[in-house]
C-alpha cells in the first residue's frame, strides 16, 4: 500500500467539510457509490463529494443519498440505533460489491439505520446528535482502512462512541503507529476485531477490547496460497474473509465463538480448551452485546482463536484429538482421519521418543457424535522407524468444554503396525494388531470419564 496513515487522517478531517452541499433529488433514484479510487480521492478530495447511502428496513433494495439536510426526506430514524459502515476506498476503484450485503444482513437482525461511508464520518455524527441520535446508539462497522477511519473518529468523541467493529483491520503500517492514529480500545465503549490476513493487508497485533484471529489470522482455508495468485481477488482472498464471516454470524448459520489463549500454537496444541476466565461464556462474532463477554471491567486486546471451515458459512466444529502412547525407541508418525460417510479429515501427529502425550485440535464439519470411526495409519516407514506403535488411548472431545462431566469418545489399548492402517468405529476396531478395548482411558488431570460409544 502506498499511502501513509497520519495523510489519510488528515484527509479525513478535510475531505468533511465538502459533504455539506449534497442533496436528494425529489423522486428518488436508488443511490449507488462512486467508483472513487483512492488515487483519485487523495488527488481531487477538495472537489469531491462525500457521498453517504442510507438504507433501511423500508428501503433494503434502493439505498438513498443521505446528508443532515435530507433527514427529513429519508427514511433515517433518529430514535433507532444506527450502524454506519465505513468502507474505505479499493485501491482498484471499483465500489465494493458487498456493500448491500452486510447492510442487508444487519438489518435482518436489527431494525436500524444503516449509512455507508468511505471515510469522512465525524461530522455527520456531529450533525445527527443535534437531531438527537445519542453517541451509544452508533456503532461503526470499519472493513480495512475503514477500521482505522472508525478507531479515529472514535477518538473524536473520546471513547463514547458505542461500538466499533474492525474487519481485518488495515496493517502493517499501523503496526507501531500511536493508538491515536489507529484504532484500539479505547476508541469506543466496545472495540471488537476480526482478523484474517495478519500476515499481509491486516494489522498483526490485537486492536480491540477482543479480538477474533480465524484460523489464526494469516492464511484462511479455501483461499489460494501457492502458485500465481496474483489476480486482485485471489490477493485479497485472506483479508476479506473477516467480512464474509462476520456476514455469515449475523445470518446465524451457527455460533462461531472464539476461545481465548494466547497464541495460536497453544491453541492448536489444546492448551485452551474452554472460556471459564470469560466466565465460561465464550465471545460470539455477530450484534450480542460486547460480543457475549460478560467481564467487567472489559478485557483489553484479548486474542480469541477459532476455527472455520473453507467456505461460507464457515461453520465448525472444534474437535480435541488426545493421544496417549507407551514410551517409544524411535520417532513416529501418526495419520489421524476421522471419518463421517464421504467425508474425511486427517490429522498428522509426529511423535517423539520424549513424549507420551500427544493433542491437537482441528477443524471438522460434524458434531462429535456423528463422527463414525477414527483411523490411524503408522505412516513413517521410510524415514522413522518405528515398527509399532501402542497406542494407550486415542481421544476426542468437542471445544470449547462447557463442562468439566462432558465425555470424550475413547479407544484403548491397540497397536498400530507400519503401513496397515487400523480403521475403528466407536463399537469395533478392524485391521489392528491387538484388539483394542473400548473403556475409560488411564487417568489424565481433570480425570477420563468413561466412554460412550454411539
Ligand atoms: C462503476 O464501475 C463499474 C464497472 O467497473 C460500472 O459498471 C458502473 O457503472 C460504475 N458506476 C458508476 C456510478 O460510475
Ligand atoms: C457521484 O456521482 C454523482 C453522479 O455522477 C455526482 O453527482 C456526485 O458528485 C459524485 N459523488 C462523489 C463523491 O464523487
Ligand atoms: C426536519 O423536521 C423538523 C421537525 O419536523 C424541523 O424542525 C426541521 O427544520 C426539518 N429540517 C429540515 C432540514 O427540513
Ligand atoms: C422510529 O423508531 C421508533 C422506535 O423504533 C418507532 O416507534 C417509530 O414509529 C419510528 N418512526 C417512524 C417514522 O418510522
Ligand atoms: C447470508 O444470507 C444471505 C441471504 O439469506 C445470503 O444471500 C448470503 O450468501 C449469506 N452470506 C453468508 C456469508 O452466509
């Protein structure tokens, strides 16, 4: 990106005083965005208008041109919430297209006033809280750039705006920039972040009261990492999936709740497990009040980690895999597949001669309990040697653990030959070495409960 950030908020400041001006026809045309490019806005700003797009419940199809003056004309509500998305320019010019469809979705949940913007908002603000709109009642929804336009505007009104919503939240270069410049928790009563391309467009480091990493933060399942991914939406792939998911929370296909740790190593890893230091309610993405979090006084710039599936609706399941194996002599690994009809999904495990104990969580796109049979596979003939390996226990369990009683599905007791995968259903075992009991597993901390096989 070529521009500096302390040029776009002082653009932002100058660039509000030409919105003034602008009026709504009598009969009127369904509103669209300009296709402004950002070059052009930093070249001609003192000559263009800043448009705003109003829709609403009563005007979800035909969004209209919107200023102090035509608030009486429109369909704008002073007594009801409004919500203002702040889009930023596309470096390509083109108006974003998915505009309508996150208005569309929010007022689906909530009857609202939503504004579009693309970056000069504070004086509209200014304007609407003459005609009684009360700071609380805002919430900015700010994708990229826009995050930061929102987190500044935020700081305008010291913090009392109610709610600022950054969809991967633009990055590197507001990395080390002052919180003044970018935006953070103290920019508004509740700052959330959705992160998805922390490695790229987006901001590495979290920027709100919590913050949501998807699968991370970096790459994103089911978009193009490898080869020639050079055309303008496969580059932009990661960073607007935070959009597309937070789309997918407000049409309620699922919950998609983050589980707080700190590092997504130690998520993977099953270090976190539950949400009891949220007082066992995990945030949710989506319009619930902070997000679900219940803590008071807030949390700051808490990473919440989840897993989505590649494409939308991006729902999941997390499932804990926990592996418990007798000492080994030589290195191994192991291939995990769970399996459900035609659907399968493997997980790697390598395994060391200094460990026993072995977890991992992995994204699935079934419940625990339809999960039909587990099957390991000894796979490190050639470079491990290994020639077998025992296996004490094999575990899942679904995340977050809402309770301590929660069962696992065990297997116990069997031994995994190279190269002859062993298959298991939760009632039988085909192709193992020894026939491996289904009962509790040895002790673990918090200890095993028995196992349920369905
Ligand atoms: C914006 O650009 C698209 C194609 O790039 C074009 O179809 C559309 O008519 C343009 N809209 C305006 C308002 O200029
Ligand atoms: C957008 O386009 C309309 C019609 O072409 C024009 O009247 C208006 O000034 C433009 N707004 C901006 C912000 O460029
Ligand atoms: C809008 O309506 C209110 C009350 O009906 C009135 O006081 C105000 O002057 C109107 N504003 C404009 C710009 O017409
Ligand atoms: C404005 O919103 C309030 C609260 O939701 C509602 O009671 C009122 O009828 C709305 N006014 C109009 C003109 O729709
Ligand atoms: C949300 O729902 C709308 C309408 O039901 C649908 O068109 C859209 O694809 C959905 N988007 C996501 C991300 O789930």
């Amino acid at each position: 990106m070529l521009w500096g950030h302390r040029w776009i908020l002082l653009c932002v400041l100058t660039a509000g005083f030409t919105s003034l001006s602008l009026g709504v026809e009598e009969n009127v045309k369904c509103a669209d965005l300009n296709n402004t490019t950002w070059q052009q806005y930093r070249q001609h700003r003192p000559k263009l208008q800043v448009q705003y797009l109003l829709l609403t419940r009563r005007n979800l199809d035909c969004a209209q041109e919107f200023s102090q003056e035509s608030l009486n004309n429109t369909h704008f509500n002073v007594s009801r919430p409004t919500k203002v998305i702040i889009h930023g320019y596309r470096v390509m010019g083109s108006k974003p297209s998915w505009v309508k469809e996150l208005a569309q979705a929010l007022l689906r949940v909530e009857d609202v006033n939503v504004l579009v913007v693309a970056v000069q908002v504070s004086i509209l603000i200014n304007q609407l809280q003459g005609h009684g709109c009360k700071l609380e009642s805002f919430h900015f929804i700010g994708v990229s750039l826009g995050a930061h336009v929102a987190g500044f505007v935020g700081t305008l009104f010291t913090g009392k705006i109610g709610r600022i919503t950054g969809l991967d939240p633009a990055g590197p270069m507001f990395k080390r920039a002052d919180v003044y410049d970018r935006l953070d928790p103290s920019d508004a009563q509740f700052v959330e972040a959705i992160h998805t391309d922390s490695d790229n467009f987006g901001i590495s480091i979290p920027v709100g009261h919590v913050d949501f990493f998807i699968n991370g933060g970096n790459d994103q399942t089911g978009c193009p990492h490898f080869g020639l991914a050079l055309m303008y939406s496969r580059l932009i792939c990661d960073h607007m999936r935070a959009l597309h998911v937070y789309i997918s929370a407000l049409n309620g296909s699922c919950p998609l709740v983050g589980i707080p740790c700190n590092s997504y190593d130690e998520f993977l890893t099953g270090q976190c497990l539950n949400c009891d230091v949220f007082k066992g309610k995990c945030p949710a993405i989506g319009l619930s009040k902070n997000s679900g979090v219940v803590l008071s006084p807030l949390p700051k710039e808490q990473k919440l980690f989840l897993l989505t599936s590649p494409s939308s609706p991006f729902c999941a399941h997390h499932i804990l895999l926990e592996l418990e194996v007798s000492p080994l002599e030589k290195r191994a690994e192991l291939g995990v597949t769970l399996r459900t009809g035609s659907v399968a999904v493997e997980q790697k495990l390598g395994l060391g001669t200094g460990a026993t104990l072995y977890r991992s969580v992995l994204a699935h796109p079934m419940a625990l309990c339809e999960i039909g049979t587990i099957e390991l596979r000894n796979t490190g003939s050639r470079f491990y040697r290994q020639g077998e390996v025992h296996v004490k226990s094999v575990c899942l369990s679904e995340l977050p653990s809402l309770s301590r009683r929660e069962k696992p599905l065990c297997v116990i007791k069997f031994n995994v030959r190279r190269g002859t995968p062993c298959h298991m259903t939760w009632s039988r075992c085909v192709a193992c070495s020894e026939a491996p009991q289904l009962a509790p597993p040895p002790s673990r901390p918090g200890s095993y409960p028995t196992l349920d096989a369905s």
